[in-house]
C-alpha cells in the first residue's frame, strides 16, 4: 500500500492538470463553464471570447451591454489573440460564443476539426484594417519583391489566408519566401527588432508596423478581387439549442454596435478607445478602415439569408476552405449543405430589433 499511494496522488495530480489545462486551452478560455458549450458547466454562464481589434463587439463589452440585458447570466470575457487559439477553445468546448475571422471557421467547419458551431453575426468585413506591409530598409517596394524574404503573420487567421491569396495572384511560390508564424504582438516585437521583412497582420498591431513599413496591398483591395475576408461571430450549436433568448439578445448587443459605429462614431471610439488603451481619435480612425454592414443587412442575400434561404456567407466560406486545400492548409473542404447548416439566421431580422 505505501508503493501505491505515492502512485494514486501522482495520478490525481495529473488529472488536476490536464483538467486545468482543457479549461485554460492554450490563451485561456473563458472561465466558469457555460452554457450547451461544455459538459457538466453551470446553465447560466456565457464565456466570450473576443480579440483586440476595432470593432462592434469590443463596444458590447465595454457599455457591458450583453450583462445588461442578461442579468440571470454570469458572462466572463476572455481575450484570444487569433482564430486559430479560439477554434482549439472550441474544440475543448470551454467557449460558447466568439469573434473570430472567417479563414479560421472554414478550417473549423471542415475535417478533422468539424467544429459544432454556427456563424450568427457578421462584426466586420476586412478592409483596409488588415494588410500586407514591407518593413523600411529591406528594399521591398512590391509584391514581387518578396520572393527570399521572411513574412511573418498568425497562422489559420484571415491575414494568413489574405497572404495566401496575395502570394498565388503574383504567381509567388510558397516556397520562394520564408513564412513566420507569430501573434501580432510577436510581430511587433519581431518587427522593432528587424526580424522579418513584411508582415500581414491586423489593427492595432497593423497602425504600428506602418509607422516604419510600406502597405503593399490591403484586404480591402483581396475582397474587389474575389478574396473577401470577415470577422465573423459564432456559437456553440449546443449553446444555441439551449440558450436561444440568449443568443438573440447577443445579437441584439452586437446590432445596437453596430448602430452605434454608423450614427455616433464618436461614442464608438471612444467605447473602443477603452478597450484598445488608444486615444478615442485613434480609435475613430482605426474603425474607419473596417466594413461595417447595417444590422438590416445581415438577412440580406449576400449575409446570412434566412432560414428559407441562407445567404451567400455559406458559400464564401466554401470557397475559402478549397482556396485553403488547393493550398494544402488542409486536408478537405465541407460541402455546401453542410456550410449552409452552420448559418444560424433564425430570426433574422426580427431577433436584431432593440
């Protein structure tokens, strides 16, 4: 028995961890379980996960609009600091709802991942507040220049996939540059040290690395050439199947962000000011370079659509997942009907209204 116990207690240790690992997952998950996104969490929890970049949903969480109209939820917010970090959180089921780019939920939606989640929300689409930059000093003044130099972006993140796209539309090999895999912060970092040459990557990180680089192509311009990028918000299907009023009123939060950002963008600044720890004139210029649609949009045909007929999302979504095997990112791209089961637009526009 005393060879035993030693061996009992090293077991019980492990387990402690690895559980407290599954609920960290990775960047840290939201804390306190929640919802239909994970076994055995409290019924009335929703973990957030959000990233720091200018948009409608950094104001929700700012004006704690969601805790407003949910006060029977414990809501905890966790900040991730790409898709690729929240799709892993999914994975472990320790979110229920996020804000996450549109590259990453094809990877999700598709094998070996087949995350069960839906897109319910679109906060954003890319524009000139993601990009492609040549750092000062390295002698890269076009795309074409970047054959045999080192660009650095996140990895499964709608900059990667814009990167992606950027490479094969100049007929760039892959394999003619060295590709980095860092978090924006990293890329700073890495950039004030003179580590990389470009990098595409995202607001905030993105206003920094201008201040000593050259843009050599934005999103914005990707999306007029068939490769659109979009910050998009999903939730746990079991999440959504148990708390529905809750996701409406969600989206109802996310809606009122985005009436906010379009009829008092001073009020949205400085919401985003806040969150950001920018200047709300900076912040003002930083969500000027984003696309934000009108709620009203959102059940449009090129959106969501309806329950009677999804919108063209489901197909954006396809197409980035076979631009993203053809780049062999990864393994095989879901089919249209699946894509179109993700789109969660029940009460669309009716669930939007305040």
């Amino acid at each position: 028995m005393s060879r035993q116990r030693p061996r009992r207690l090293l077991l019980i240790t492990l387990a402690a961890v690895t559980a407290a690992v599954l609920a960290a997952c990775g960047d840290g998950a939201a804390s306190g379980g929640g919802g239909g996104g994970g076994g055995g969490a409290p019924a009335k929890t929703i973990r957030v996960a959000y990233q720091a970049f200018p948009s409608g949903d950094l104001i929700v969480k700012n004006k704690r609009w969601l805790e407003d109209a949910l006060p029977g939820y414990t809501i905890t917010w966790t900040k991730f600091d790409s898709g690729a970090s929240i799709n892993t959180a999914f994975v472990a089921k320790s979110v229920d709802i996020a804000a996450i780019g549109s590259s990453p939920v094809a990877r999700g939606l598709a094998a070996p991942l087949n995350i069960p989640y839906q897109v319910a929300f679109v906060l954003d689409v890319a524009g000139d507040n993601e990009a492609l930059v040549a750092r000062n000093g390295t002698g890269i003044t076009s795309i074409e220049g970047l054959r045999g130099k080192k660009i650095a972006t996140s990895f499964a993140s709608t900059s990667h996939y814009s990167l992606l796209a950027t490479l094969d539309k100049a007929g760039i090999p892959e394999s003619a540059v060295t590709l980095v895999d860092l978090e924006p912060q990293d890329i700073l970092a890495s950039w004030t040290r003179g580590d990389i040459d470009a990098a595409y990557t995202w607001l905030p990180t993105l206003q920094e690395i201008k201040k000593n680089g050259k843009v050599l192509i934005s999103s914005r311009e990707l999306a007029t050439a068939g490769k659109p990028t979009l910050d998009l918000g999903v939730v746990a299907t079991a999440f959504i199947d148990a708390h529905p009023e809750a996701v409406d009123a969600w989206r109802k939060a996310e809606a009122k962000a985005l009436d906010l950002i379009a009829g008092d963008p001073g009020a949205a600044a400085e919401a985003v000011g806040k969150e950001l720890n920018i200047s709300p004139e900076e912040a003002k210029s930083q969500l000027s370079q984003g696309v934000f649609l009108k709620p009203a949009d959102l059940a449009g045909d090129e959106w969501l659509g309806t329950p009677g007929k999804v919108g063209g999302l489901a197909q954006n979504l396809v197409s980035a997942a076979q631009f993203l095997k053809d780049q062999q990112k990864i393994d095989s791209v879901p089919d249209l009907a699946t894509v179109q089961k993700a789109i969660y637009n029940s009460g669309l526009p009716g669930a939007l209204e305040s």
